[in-house]
C-alpha cells in the first residue's frame, strides 16, 4: 500500500593510490575508515559485534556449510580489518578490499537518499583525512562498480519482508522486475563484458557480473537473486531481502526510484496482489542484453511468447503499482507513495519519448549524454581510452574533480534532498527505526559503548564485571518517539541501562 518499509543501503567504493598502481587496496581502504574514525571521538572504541551475524543461512531452507563457503562470504568473522559504527547509526568498514559504507535503517526511498548521500560525505571527508598524512599518496575514491578489468564491487539494498511470503514468490515476480529496472536505475558504462574488452556503452555497471538466477554468493557466481537469510531482526516475522543486482547511484533520483519502485513491488508479492506470469526466458542473459542496448528498443522473450522491452515490462509493473495502490488506499495515498509513482511514470515515458530528457535525472542518461558530447566533439571511437577515463572520473566523489559534482553544480542534475539535510545526516541517526537508539548512545556515551551490531547496543558498564547487552531486534524499536525523552534525561550509560531493565 505504500513505498514505507524498513530498508536501507551498502556501497563498496572503488578505490586507488594516486602514482602507485602496485599499492594494497585493502590496506588503503583501511587507512580511509582509520582516518574518518580518527576524527570522531564516538568511533574510536566502540567495535563491530559480530556474534549474531548468519551469513551462510540460505532463505531456501538449509545453511551452506563453512567448509564449501568462499572466504568472502564469511562475514561474520573478524579479521581485524578497520570496522567502526558512526553516529548517525550506519557502519564504515573494509569489505572486500574496498571501503564500504552501509546506511543506518531507515523507512522511506527519501531517506534512502538522504542517508546514501550523507555515505558520499563521510567517504568524502575520510579520503580527505587519509590522504592529508605527511608521506601518503592521495587515496582516491569512486563510487561505481568495476575497474574494467574484471573486477566488480558491490551497493546493495537492504528490504524488510514478511517472512510469510513465499520465497518462490518473491524469485518469480522479482526477477522480471530486476531484469528490466536497470532502465530506470543503471549508472552507466563504457565497456561490454566483465574485463569491458569489448567497446561500446551500456547502461548497467554491475549486469555483465551476473552469471546465475537465484543464489547464496555475492561475490562469485553472482545471482539476480541473493537468498542470503539473515533479517537482523525477529526471523519469525521478517526476512530481509539482500538486492545485490543494482548499480552504485549517484543521481538522487536514480537511488530514489531504485528503492521506491522496489519497495512497491515487494508490497505487492507481499500481499499476493500480482497474478500474471512476467517470467523471461533465460533471465540472466536477457539482464546483459537489456544492459547492452542504450537505445532501449531489445525485445525480451516471455515465458508465454510475448516480447516487449525492459520499457514496456517495467511499464507493466508500474500499472500493476499503480492499481494496487488506488485499490488499497485510493484519495488517502501518502504523498511519498504518489510522487513515486508520478516519477516512475514520468521517466518511462520520457525515455520511451526521447531519453535525453532524462539526461538530469538518470546516472546512465547523464553519462551518456556527456560521452556522446566529447565523441562528437574529437571524433572518438567508443575504444578511446578518453572515454573510459570520463566514465571513471564521473564516480570520482571528489566535487572538484567528479563530473556528476560538476554537473550538479551547473545545474544539469537535480537534487531531492537539501544539501544541509545530508550534511546533518553524516552524524545524526533518522528519528523513526532502531537507528536512532544506536546512533545517539554512541554519541551520547562513546566511552561505554563496547560494540554495536544491527541489533544490539553493548555496554562496558562500571560496576559490572561483564559486557551488558541491551537487544534492538525490533526495526521499528528504539526510535525518538520510544526513547528520545529517556536518552535526554539519563546523563550516563549506567542510568540508561538501569532504566531499561529495571
């Protein structure tokens, strides 16, 4: 009935030193969290809580055996890599070689943006302090998906579900769905394949690393569809849906449809709302053609024998949107619910139109525009190097070098979220999930706070020979509303403990 649900985001940043192509990338990624950590008196102590985390847990019904499992997918194992929790409630970390920033919980695609893009300032600031040491080359940070030379790293979205819906539901809806939305929400590249050896531009960074339907890994053999089973909440109640098909957005409105339009079409499995078959033959390599083709006119084969393109398949998912929504809440809508639909609608029509004029709001549109510019200008092949540099340099998060920043500043991309709005939410947690309970005991008592996780606050507590944890396993728990007074009156961690447990 509307966009509203616990979700939120991970992004992995591409990552170099400047002059020294030989350089570690996971020690640098670790000089980038040490550095941002460093700087805030919160995130010097408290470590990341690991104890309740299930990463081989499959949502098809049994656990992946450790001894079978790629080292990557060991995420529950500290292995003494940078790792902090920060003060609006999200964690900076070293994933994979990479720095990555997952956002704190949140409740709407609105604040989805706002707290993305508050990871876009800390990324900011951390490289800044990394790069600022006497003797250290400038780290350099992007946000995108691959280096063109095989390699592909990751921004996932996080979705709380009922567990009650059937887990071959959501693979029977969702995929169609995801094959088709990179029209909406890819980020753009230069280069066809996983190495890009074959020269052209497509509208996906991540879709030629997809390689199954359905799967546990994240890092190899990549599926459309990702059953790791870990809800980091009650998990007689919820799952969470780990969406690892997106590309890294830069455009607000791109991560803002990216996660609305999800958001409406799990409501829409949830309650059991969609009873046509959109099922497309052989998924994964329909994903790479509808990535291939910026002109956006590949047809996609049905499982019924239709075939339509990713435009019109997405179309389809925005009428079943937009009927599921007037039926259940017709003239009461919440006004976040209306706009997504009203954008969605907007850009499908637009691009089907003429996809220029998307050119301010779409990250591949953006992209494209601004290599068809520098092609037509010097008479470059899709294979000049030129080309690869100016998609790379569009990632780069610095605002004096990135081009999507520079474009921002003339005025050619449009915001949604006010710039003071992300600059608050670096270090303040939202208001309305767990978030918010988390975000505010580091800040608030940063020398007794031991460790956090998802769902639990841990505390090193005078007096007490033992760590004591106080449980966050509700989302929607540990707001404002439910402890803000409590927080604003207990001028220590001991008195908020008692309080808690009395």
């Amino acid at each position: 009935m509307s966009v509203s649900r616990v979700m939120g985001t991970e992004v992995e940043y591409g990552i170099s030193v400047q002059g020294r192509p030989e350089a570690n990338p996971m020690h640098a990624s670790s000089q980038i969290v040490n550095a941002y950590a460093s700087a805030q008196v919160a995130a010097r102590r408290a470590r990341w809580d690991f104890e309740e985390e299930s990463p081989l847990r499959d949502a098809r019904g049994f656990d992946m055996s450790r001894s079978s499992a790629d080292a990557s997918q060991l995420t529950d194992e500290d292995v003494g890599l940078a790792n902090v929790i920060l003060t609006n409630g999200a964690r900076l970390y070293v994933d994979h070689a990479h720095p990555e920033y997952s956002s704190p919980e949140v409740t709407t695609p609105l604040d989805v943006v706002t707290w993305e893009k508050a990871g876009e300032l800390v990324m900011l600031r951390a490289q800044q302090l990394a790069s600022a040491r006497d003797g250290t080359a400038p780290i350099l940070l992007y946000k995108n998906n691959t280096d063109n030379k095989g390699a592909s790293y990751g921004a996932h979205e996080n979705y709380l579900m009922r567990r009650s819906t059937p887990f071959q539901e959501i693979v029977k809806h969702l995929i169609p769905f995801f094959v088709s939305r990179p029209v909406v929400c890819g980020a753009g590249r230069v280069g066809i394949g996983q190495d890009g050896r074959r020269h052209d531009f497509q509208v996906s960074q991540r879709a030629d690393f997809f390689e199954v339907e359905v799967g546990l890994e994240t890092t190899l053999k990549r599926p459309i569809i990702n059953t790791r089973d870990e809800p980091h909440a009650d998990p007689e109640r919820w799952r969470r849906l780990h969406v690892i098909v997106g590309d890294a957005n830069l455009s607000e409105t791109s991560i803002y449809l990216k996660a609305g339009t999800t958001s409406l079409v799990l409501a829409m499995i949830e309650d059991g709302f969609i009873h046509q078959d959109l099922s497309v033959v052989s998924p994964v390599h329909a994903l790479h053609e509808v990535s291939h083709d910026p002109t956006l006119k590949h047809l996609l084969t049905l499982a019924d024998g239709r075939r339509m393109t990713a435009l019109e398949l997405q179309r389809i998912y925005l009428e079943m949107a937009q009927d599921y929504v007037e039926k259940h809440t017709g003239d009461s809508t919440d006004g976040q619910t209306r706009d997504v639909l009203d954008r969605w609608g907007s850009v499908l029509d637009r691009l089907e139109r003429d996809l220029w004029q998307c050119a301010e709001e779409l990250d591949w549109v953006a992209k494209l525009k601004l290599l068809q510019q520098y092609r037509d200008r010097d008479g470059l092949d899709w294979s000049d190097a030129k080309l690869h540099l100016i998609d790379l340099q569009y990632a780069d998060i610095r605002p004096e070098r990135g081009l999507y920043h520079r474009l921002l500043a003339a005025g050619r991309m449009r915001r949604l979220v006010d710039p003071d709005t992300t600059s608050r939410a670096e270090s303040t947690p939202p208001d309305d999930t767990r978030a918010y309970f988390r975000g505010r005991c580091l800040s608030q008592y940063p020398d007794e706070v031991a460790a956090a996780s998802w769902d639990s606050v841990i505390f090193d507590l005078p007096g007490h020979d033992a760590l004591q944890r106080i449980p966050t396993l509700d989302p929607l728990r540990g707001t404002k509303q439910h402890v803000g007074q409590l927080l604003d009156t207990c001028r220590t961690a001991g008195e908020l403990f008692t309080t808690l447990t009395r």
